[in-house]
C-alpha cells in the first residue's frame, strides 16, 4: 500500500473551524466536488484523514477541517476540538449565517462497525460523494470517507462518516449553515 495513504490514528486528528481560506497543497486530496447555488458555494475535499469544507457566499467565508493535528496558524480559528468523544458548537456570523457543528467518535465492536460499514457503501450507492481506500493487508474493511450535502432554501446541512477499520472506528459529523 501507498504510505501516502496510511491513515493516522483518530487519537491524532481535530476538528476546526476557520474564517479563512486553507491552501489545497496543506492536504491529501482525494476526492473533490464543488456545489454552487444562488447564494453561496460549497467547496468539499476528502482527504487521507477526513475533509475540508469551504463555505463561501457574499459576507462570510468559512473552512471546516477535520484531519490530521497540522500545525495551521490559530489566527482566525473560530473552533478547535481533538477528535475524541462528542462536542458540539455553533458559532454566529455576520448577517445571520449561524454555523452549527456536532462530531462524535465511536469505537465499536468489530460486528456491529462492520455492519455499519456495510450499511455506508449500500447507501452511498443511493447518494453523496464516497472515497474507498485500499485495504490494508492484514484488514478486509477498506477505510471510507462518505459526505451527504442536503442544500434547502435557507440552510446546508452536511454529514461525514469517515471509518478507520484498524481501529473499528466511526467518526459522524453534522454540520449545518443557516441564514435567520
């Protein structure tokens, strides 16, 4: 396997929110897409680690990153969390774009994590962007990045599931950017 895509352990991820942009060559990107609508655009990387959303309209510009600990400037960083446990937060900006966040990792007995990986490809057959990994050699599951966007008049709401199968991992997030 290609150390490149060697997944770090979860104890050694974060989540974080910025209000700036993040330059693509600080990642592993291993699938791209891009959402444009009347008001805003959505830009969505999976990486090796997790993913990276830009939201950007006209006012409020927003990178939400879950990956890897990288040494990134705490200049504008509005969130900070190490992946572990559940947290949530929720951080208002300019002209009533409200930004909410919860993630929770969970470790799980090897049946029922590979009940849900299963569950996770049959469903990304029906929609959302996916990214299988290569399996490691001493592990059947491949590690998955999955990520559900739901654009509705008035809110984006974004779901992650990233699985780390050398540790019967799941790491869920919801995001969601509302205007009031």
């Amino acid at each position: 396997m290609n150390a490149s895509l060697v997944r770090p352990r979860v104890a050694d991820l974060v989540f974080q929110l910025y209000s700036k942009p993040l330059h693509p060559e600080l990642f592993d990107i291993l699938t791209v897409r891009r959402f444009a609508r009347d008001d805003y655009e959505l830009r969505l990387w999976i990486t090796r680690t997790g993913h990276v959303m830009t939201f950007e309209n006209a006012d409020v510009l927003l990178t939400e990153v879950a990956d890897d600990n990288q040494a990134f400037s705490a200049k504008r960083r509005l969130l900070h969390y190490t992946m572990r446990g559940e947290h949530s937060g929720t951080f208002e900006c300019v002209h009533g774009i409200l930004y909410h966040m919860s993630f929770q990792v969970e470790t799980l007995p090897e049946p029922i994590f590979c009940k849900i990986h299963d569950e996770l490809l049959a469903d990304s057959a029906k929609r959302g962007i996916l990214h299988e990994f290569p399996a490691s050699q001493r592990h059947v599951l491949a590690p998955l990045g999955y990520v559900v966007v739901d654009a509705r008049p008035g809110s984006l709401h974004v779901a992650t599931f990233h699985t780390f199968p050398e540790e019967n991992t799941i790491i869920k997030s919801q995001t969601l950017i509302e205007k009031q």
